[in-house]
C-alpha cells in the first residue's frame, strides 16, 4: 500500500516517529539545480546546516555540489562524505581556534571571515601553520530579506558580517595581515526568501560594492551571495522543487561580474526540505471543551521550527480518507509551545493513525534534541524502503 510516494505498509513495521527521506526527488531536485546553472561559472555548495543525514550527503556529494559549514564539526562531516576540501566554505561569526585550525589543515576553499577580530586570529593560526587562508569577507549589505526576523541575516542590527561603513577599514589592514589572501566577498541576508526583489536588491549593493573595490585597485575572484531561497511549505505535492530558474536567473541578469570572476551560492533548505518528512503516529484525540486535540508522538523535539519560528509544515493524515474536520495538532512535550498548528483541517483522525509533517528535510533531524529524555527518531529513505 502506497499514499503518495509513500510505502506506508513499511511505515507500519517501523517505530514511530522516525524521518523519511525520498531520495528520488532529492535526486530531480539536484538535477533541475544543475540543469539552471550549466554553461555558466556558478557554483553551488550545499549549506550543510540544513541536514547532515549521511544518505542525503552521499547523493549531494554524487552531484557534484560543494559545502557551506558554520561549524568544525560541518567541516569535518563534509570531508568525511567526500567532498573535496578545495569546494569547502567555512562561516561562521564565532569560529574557534581548533575550528580554524581544522580548515587550514585541510586546505579549504576559503574562510568566510566576518570581522577584524577574526581576521586577526586566522593570520595568526596560519603563520603558525606556514599557511596562506583565502579569506572572501562576509560583507552585512543592509538588505531586508522580508522574512521572519529570526531568520534575517543582512540588516546592520543583526550579528552577522561586516557592516559597509568599515569595510575601508578592514581592506586597509590587509597588508599588515601577510598570512590572509582576500579572494572574495561574501554575503547571506536570510533564509525561506520568497520575495525575488530581496535578490535583486542584494545584486545592486553588490555591484556598488564591487566598484569600491575597484577604486581602491583590488580585484576579486570570486563573489558568494549566499543563499536564502525559500520553498512552498503550503503546497509541497505542487512544487515540490524550488523555481531555481528564476533564482539564478536574478543573478544573471543584474550581478555585474568581472571577466574571470565565479559566483557561488549557499543553498540548503531549498535542497532538501521538501524531500523529507517527520513520520508520526497519533497517541489520543482529545475533546477538549471547545476544540479537539490530535496528540502525536512527535513533538518540537523533532521538528522545532512550528514552536521556534511559528512555522507552518503541511499535516497529512496518511490512514484516513474520510472527510475534514478541525483540529489543533500538537506533541507530547510538557511545553504550551509544543503545538505543530492550531484549527487545522485534516482527514478524521483516530488513535494509531499514520501521520506525516511535510517539507522537513531542513532543519527537522539536524535540530532534534533529547529534551525529556527523549530518543533521538531514526531516519529511513526511499532506497532502503523499497
């Protein structure tokens, strides 16, 4: 028995709740993102902090895409799924010394540096090593991303990058910094982006931005804009894959490269969010005095984003094909918070019902946390369950 692409005879043979990773279309999805940016210099490095899942990886890294680490520990997982050092980025606004060191060891591709403090300390770990670090200097373009304020990155209240009135000041330290190279620049103004115009307004700070360069005799190789491309969380089974056309084709068509420069590109959720699910199953249906109450066994344990970012994730009833009614589905937690959404409507629910929370391969597994005392869920994919 099947629902969708989902094999839901094997679901029932497995412990709930568990993730659930439909590798096939990861698999379309890479090669629609390819197929946006062939013939051109742009490359592609997955934002690793999205999913780290050692299958989704192994099909990543099969794609030919890089890697985009906020952490040692991300630098470490990229390497160890093969992908070469040579296409690692490393970010990050608070690097540790054994973090730096890590990536010069390692000869990444360069380090996405965001402050004077930083770039002081990479010199020095570097000399120490003997090393040159390529630096592309995480630039704060003051650019609202006109989504959720949690997930904003490019305005100058925010903790990220360096803020354009000192960016004289730190291209004027280079000289006394002989173990850095500047290669680039780099910037990210948010995450779950829908509104296009947000890029385009980032390619024209850019182009300005570049002309500041020039006037000081500095030519970059490469440009880094991040990433940031939202997905339809309402309607995964309609887009299940981003509009990475009209993405890449914002940056085509107003970001003013220089002969020989390359363009780069962070992105994550719109990689894999919509290939996974938080598969769950319904411990009670509850009466409550003016609403009815699906309680699952997942709860923000495993998908924190409804109860962090009061995010909406598609609920499908996966047993049931009888008609809607209104529920409030929530978890097990002892938290008010631990709600997925409120009057919402579903197929009628009954205890032992299948239950799928959609577009979770971003930040549903890699966020899940042991709060209560809670096992980790395992994760299966579409290979194994077939």
């Amino acid at each position: 028995m099947t629902k969708g692409n989902y094999p839901i005879q094997k679901f029932q043979e497995i412990q709930t709740p568990f993730y659930y990773y439909d590798l096939e279309l990861l698999r379309k999805t890479l090669d629609d993102l390819k197929s946006q940016i062939a013939g051109k210099d742009f490359h592609v490095h997955y934002a690793m902090k999205a999913n780290v899942n050692q299958s989704i990886l192994k099909v990543i890294k099969e794609a030919g895409l890089g890697a985009d680490c906020v952490s040692g520990g991300e630098v470490q997982a990229a390497i160890y799924a093969g992908i070469s050092p040579s296409k690692v980025v490393f970010a990050g606004v608070g690097k540790a010394d054994w973090e730096i060191n890590l990536g010069l060891e390692n000869d990444i591709f360069c380090f996405n540096a965001e402050s004077i403090p930083e770039l002081e300390v990479i010199n020095e770990l570097a000399a120490a090593k003997g090393k040159i670090a390529k630096i592309a200097l995480r630039i704060n373009p003051n650019v609202s991303a006109h989504t959720h304020h949690y997930i904003t990155t490019g305005l100058n209240e925010n903790k990220f990058g360096i803020n354009m009135q000192d960016l004289n000041k730190v291209i004027d330290l280079f000289p006394s910094l002989p173990n850095l190279k500047l290669i680039g620049i780099h910037f990210h103004i948010g995450s779950q982006i829908t509104d296009m115009s947000s890029f385009q307004d980032l390619c024209v700070r850019v182009n300005e931005l570049q002309e500041q360069f020039i006037s000081k005799g500095i030519t970059l190789e490469h440009i880094n804009v991040g990433g940031g491309l939202g997905i339809n969380y309402e309607h995964p089974n309609h887009f299940p894959i981003p509009d990475f056309g009209s993405y890449f084709r914002i940056f085509r068509d107003h970001l003013q490269l220089r002969p020989n420069q390359t363009l780069h590109f962070e992105l994550g959720r719109a990689v894999v969010a919509q290939c996974g699910s938080l598969i769950s199953k319904v411990l009670y249906v509850k009466e409550g005095s003016t609403k009815k109450f699906v309680i699952l066994d997942a709860g923000f344990t495993d998908l924190i984003r409804p109860a962090l970012y009061q995010a909406y994730h598609r609920i499908e009833n996966l047993s049931s094909e009888l008609p809607d009614e209104e529920y409030d589905v929530v978890g097990p937690i002892c938290e008010s918070s631990d709600t997925f959404v409120k009057e919402y409507y579903m197929n009628q629910t009954k205890r032992g019902d299948l239950i799928a929370l959609r577009s979770a391969g971003a930040y549903g597994e890699i966020m899940a946390s042991q709060y209560n005392l809670r096992k980790l869920p395992k994760a299966y994919t579409s290979d194994e369950l077939k």
